[in-house]
C-alpha cells in the first residue's frame, strides 16, 4: 500500500468586502497559504462569487467590475504557483455575451478547468436570473473557453489525480437543490469527491434543512461532500448569510463549522476516499447506476497534477469511532439496542412458529452471551403467548465454574421463570478423558473442547427429548476470531447473538435494565423481582469474559479470562468493522487504531493484536462456513449465506506481510 488513502479538505468562508475585489482576493491568497503550508491541505474550497461576493446585484453589469473580477483571479493563479494544494474558487465569467456564475479549479499557477452553475435561482427572495444564465444548456455545446490567453476545458467536469488514484467534481449551491443534481451525474462518472461552492442565505430551520440534503447527496452517491457558503459580510440588505460550512462523507458528517462568524470560517477534515472507492466497488448498485445514467460522453476528463495526500507522519483529521458499533449519541444508542432486541425477538419468534417448537432450550452459563439469549428467549415467548416455563434452561457446571457465574445462572432463570436444570458435566467428561485416552491434568485444547462439546450434547438431547429448539449464544466477535468449539458451542439451531459484537452485547443487556427491568417503560411481568434481576446483570456485566475451561485460581476465581488470550475485544471489534465495513488495509488500520486508541494502547501492543485477529479471522473460516442460521442486526453479519463468503483455506500471508 503506498498511500493512506486519505486527502485533506479545507472548507472556507473568508472574510471579504463586498465589490471590494483586491480586498477578497488578498483574504482568498492568505487562506490558501495558511492551509498548504500549516495544514498540508489537498484541496480548499471557497464560497460561490467569493471574488467580487454574492450580492453585488447590478453591479454585475459594471464592466469595471468584471475586468477586476478576471484580474483577481489571474492573481490567485499566480499566487497558487509552488503550492501543494488545489484551490476551487468562485468568479464570474462571459461566454458568448452572457455572464455566467462559475467556479475555476486552480493547481500550480493555472486554472485547469471552469465549471458553471448549471440551475439559476430565480424565485423568492432570489434574482440571480436577471444577472446569470444558466449553464446546462451551454455545457452541451461548449466544452472549452479561452481564458488568459490559454484553452481550459469548460463544463461537467471530472479532476483526477491518476497517480493517487483519486477523482474530484464540482458544483454551486443551487445544483445541489436539484432533483437530479450535476454533483450525482460526476459521481456516476467517477468523482469521490464533491465540491459545492455555495452562496445560502439565513431563514429560520433552512441550515437543518441544508445538512440533510448535503448528507442524502454524499450518502446516496457514496462519495465525499465539501460545502462552504457565503459568510456574514456579504449585504444585508435583504438577507443574512451565516457562513456554514460543512465536510462529509457517505452519509456522515465529518465536521460542521460555526457559523455568523465575523472573521470568517475555516474548516479542514480528512476524507477517506479509498473507503469511498470500497463502498463503490461492494456490491453492484452504484455501477448499475452508472452503466443506466452515467452518460460518461457529456462528461469531460481534466489531469491534476498529483494532489498530496495525508502522509504517515500526519496526525489524521477526522473521526475514526473507537467503538463503531456502539453509537455514541444516548438517544442513538437507545434506539440502536431497541431495534436490536426486536430483531433478536422476532426472529426467534419466526423460527419457533415455522418449526412448531415446544419449547426453547438455553445453555446459561451466568456470562455475557448467554444472558442476553436467554432475555431475548424470555421476550419472544412472551411474544407468542408462551409461558416462561417452556423455557427450559439449563446450567452445566464444569472444571472451571466458579461460584460467582453459577449462581448468577441460577438466579436469573428463577427469576424469569423457566423450568431450570442444572446438569454438572465433570463426570462424563472424565468418563471421556478415559475413553480417549486425555489425561485430565493436561489442561490443554482437548482439555476445554471436551467439555464445550459434552454441553452442547446437552443441550441438543434435550431439544429432542422435549420437541424444543436450541437457542445459541455466540456472538459476532466471536465468530470473527473463531473463539468456540467447533461443534461445541459453535452449534445450535438459531443463533440470536449471531449478528452482535461482544462490544455491543453489553450495551443491549444494559438497555434491558434501563427500559424492560426500570424506568418509565418497566414491564413490571417481565420478571418475578425486576429489581434482583436488574442487580444480577450488573453483576453479570462486571465479571470478566470467560469461557471457564479452566479451573479457578486459588481464591475461587475466574482464572482463565479471555482477553488475555486474543487481546481486547475493543480492539478486535475496531479490526472487524474497518476491515469489513471499510475495507480498510493492515498498514492503515495499524495506523489509525494507534492514533484512535492512543491514550489506551502504544502501537506494538495494537500490532500485537492485530495479527492475532488476522492470523484468527483467517483460519477460522471454516467455522464460519457453517455456522447455524441467526439474525442481521448491524451492518456487518459473518453468515457465509449473507454478506461474508470466503474460502477456508485462504492464505493469510499478504495481510501480515504489509505489517511486517
């Protein structure tokens, strides 16, 4: 890999003075500076008419004006010359005796192309029509003007940088408004990136408005979006402009400025365009797209120069979420782990009633994972009417259970009401140990397979024996590093959990204490004592991750304890949605999880746990190959019939060898 993938954005909203051309123009070069040179910025871009400002009205006409306008941005050319950076800034131009409102692309000293506003606002407060035609007739017949002496394509036009491998568009406020917009056409062409020069005025709930459609526009053309617009010090003679600004990519927004500054705005973000080009390229939508609506001959290509990019050395300047697939708005997370839980429940419920199961049956083992299948199990019957008691809930204590775990099992089945059994394992196990011939002071992998494997004998026997259905427990992290026994706990005939990560599974069953177990929503039946109950998960969430295979340290405690076998699942969680959501490489991910996690890990300890998960991820496939049906919560899912095929036998070498 030889690039970050990542390209640095500025959005600006300067201070200027309207008419004022020397003035702005001295404000545009300053700007541009200070972003290449401080900030190492890829691309800047300015407001629409930021030249002259937006609300010069008749002055348009003013050829003085006009001739200043071109001579400003000949300057602006000039000053660019020797700077990394590309500058996107708006003027205006005549072309065959009528004006029109464009913005050039500028790189090194030169303006590589113009393009003009294709929609001309003409209604309510807006009079842009009795000063600007609008371009998208003209584009259909020009394709280039003349400006300062030399040629410069002209129209719908697609910037790319071929040895980055990255492709820009453009287009100016009222564009975006449109229901077919010229920046969806360029993306359909190639643009990762949109660019939107923009001159939006005030009115009251217009900038949540604004948002939305810069977030719909990036989102459902899986690109980036840059905006900035007029700021304060344009006239006010009939309205205000705010200056907002704005950076996002793929329907999030990476970044908003404060807007009615009086000095103007500044906002600089990094975009992930090679995600950009991962989210195109997974699955056929937006090339279907394309090949339907595209009409790549209208669209005219430009050569960059090659744009720089965000280096190794750089501190990246943009949200990677620590924990992705926890979302960290309260309101966001609430509605996350309902959505969640309902899911879980009904695709239960489904399976009970296609089945005709008459009963359900559940391995707790008073961790984390099988307590939320076992709430989920508590819901759906009462989803389809069936009582707690055919739930049939089974405890099988092992070399390893320790006095804790246990009697969190047995307390939470008593107090959701199943019929609860308790089946100790440990002498049947022994009774295999000698049948295979394992010492059973060899506390290796038979060691705990061997018991993972007698429980889900268990629990499957008595599935048949009482026409019921086995619940499975594993989660999501889980099947990514391939941590359970193969036919062991790997088993069952519906996995509720199948689609949740470890990171996750606490916030679900914290969201049943918060809404099932108390608060204004309590469902006061859920349980026989929601309050000892609420009490007990807490105490469940605090213990640490176990499969308990081992036996317990001297004091009785947990001693085998998870993460100190695989690493943190915080991590690993991190490792599997940015290498499957994102698609994000081994150096890259080593390199934004060490910034991410800064403050919690040094990079070897990261390095350390990243090869494990993809030693893990890939030689574990085979596990997932035939892993029971469960649900799709998220939008990651590991079910080799969904979203994830992969060989079992691949070759891991490639992945490690970039972080070697």
């Amino acid at each position: 890999m030889t690039n970050t993938g990542l390209v640095r954005v500025a959005a600006i909203s300067p201070k200027l003075k309207v008419a004022n051309t020397q003035y702005n123009t001295e404000e545009i070069i300053s700007c541009m500076k200070q972003v290449a040179e401080q900030r190492r910025a890829g691309f800047v871009l300015f407001p629409e008419l930021c030249i002259t400002g937006y609300t010069c009205a008749d002055l348009f006409y003013q050829p003085h004006l006009y001739e200043q306008n071109l001579k400003s941005l000949k300057q602006i050319a000039e000053a660019s010359k020797g700077l990394s950076l590309s500058a996107i800034v708006g003027f205006y131009f005549r072309i065959q005796g009528s004006l029109y409102n464009c913005a050039a692309l500028i790189q090194n000293g030169r303006v590589k192309g113009i393009v003009p506003k294709m929609f001309i606002p003409n209604y309510k407060e807006f009079y842009e029509g009795r000063w600007f035609s609008p371009g998208a007739q003209l584009v259909k017949d020009v394709k280039a003007v003349t400006i300062f002496s030399e040629e410069v394509p002209f129209g719908n036009i697609v910037f790319t940088d071929e040895e980055s491998n990255l492709s820009i568009g453009i287009e100016i406020c009222e564009d975006l408004w449109m229901p077919v917009t010229p920046g969806t056409h360029l993306a359909l062409n190639g643009a990762e990136i949109i660019f939107n020069a923009s001159a939006s005025n005030e009115t009251v709930g217009k900038e949540k408005y604004r948002k939305s459609i810069v977030l719909a526009e990036s989102a459902k053309n899986s690109c980036g979006y840059v905006y900035a617009s007029a700021g304060v010090c344009e006239s006010t003679t009939d309205l205000v402009f705010s200056g907002h600004t704005m950076i996002a990519e793929n329907g999030w927004l990476l970044a908003e400025g404060t807007r009615f500054e009086r000095d103007g705005t500044l906002l600089i973000r990094d975009i992930d365009f090679q995600r950009i080009q991962f989210e195109r390229a997974h699955g056929q939508t937006f090339s279907n797209s394309t090949a339907a609506y595209g009409d790549r001959a209208s669209c005219i290509r430009v050569k960059l120069e090659p744009v720089p990019l965000v280096d190794w050395d750089m501190e990246i300047l943009r949200p990677y979420e620590k924990n992705p697939f926890v979302p960290s708005n309260p309101e966001a997370m609430d509605e996350s782990c309902r959505e969640i839980f309902s899911i879980q429940t009904a695709g239960l419920a489904k399976r009970m009633e296609h089945s005709g199961a008459r009963k359900s049956v559940v391995g707790i083992s008073g961790g984390l994972d099988s307590t939320l299948a076992l709430l989920v199990t508590a819901q759906t019957h009462k989803l389809l009417g069936k009582p707690a008691s055919d739930i049939v809930a089974v405890t099988m204590p092992g070399f390893g259970t320790t006095g804790k775990t246990y009697n969190n099992a047995l307390t939470i089945m008593r107090l959701l009401g199943t019929e609860v059994r308790e089946i100790p394992i440990g002498e049947a196990v022994l009774k295999h140990f000698e049948d295979i011939g394992q010492d059973k002071n060899i506390h290796d992998l038979t060691y705990e397979n061997c018991q993972a494997r007698e429980r889900t004998q268990i629990l499957m026997d008595i599935s048949n024996k009482e026409g019921g259905l086995v619940v499975g427990t594993g989660d999501l992290s889980e099947l990514a590093l391939g941590w359970c026994t193969y036919n062991g706990d790997h088993m069952s005939m519906y996995g509720v959990n199948s689609g949740i990560p470890k990171t996750l599974v606490r916030f679900v069953v914290k969201w049943v204490m918060d809404n099932l177990l108390s608060g204004v929503r309590e469902d006061k039946a859920f349980s026989s004592d929601n309050a000892l109950l609420k009490k007990t998960l807490q105490n469940i969430l605090d213990t640490p991750i176990s499969p308990e295979l081992l036996p317990p340290d001297e004091n009785g405690d947990i001693a085998q304890k998870t993460e100190e076998s695989v690493g943190p699942y915080v991590l690993h969680d991190f490792f599997i949605y940015y290498t499957l959501r994102q698609g994000m490489p081994p150096k890259k991910l080593l390199h934004v999880a060490s910034q991410v996690f800064a403050d919690e890990y040094d990079e070897e300890f990261i390095k350390k746990w990243l090869i494990t998960f993809y030693r893990r991820f890939f030689s574990q496939q085979f596990k997932r190959s035939c892993v029971p049906d469960g649900p799709k919560v998220g939008s990651v899912s590991l079910s080799p019939r969904g979203d994830w095929r992969m060989p079992s036998d691949a070759d891991v070498a490639v992945w490690l060898a970039e972080l070697e």
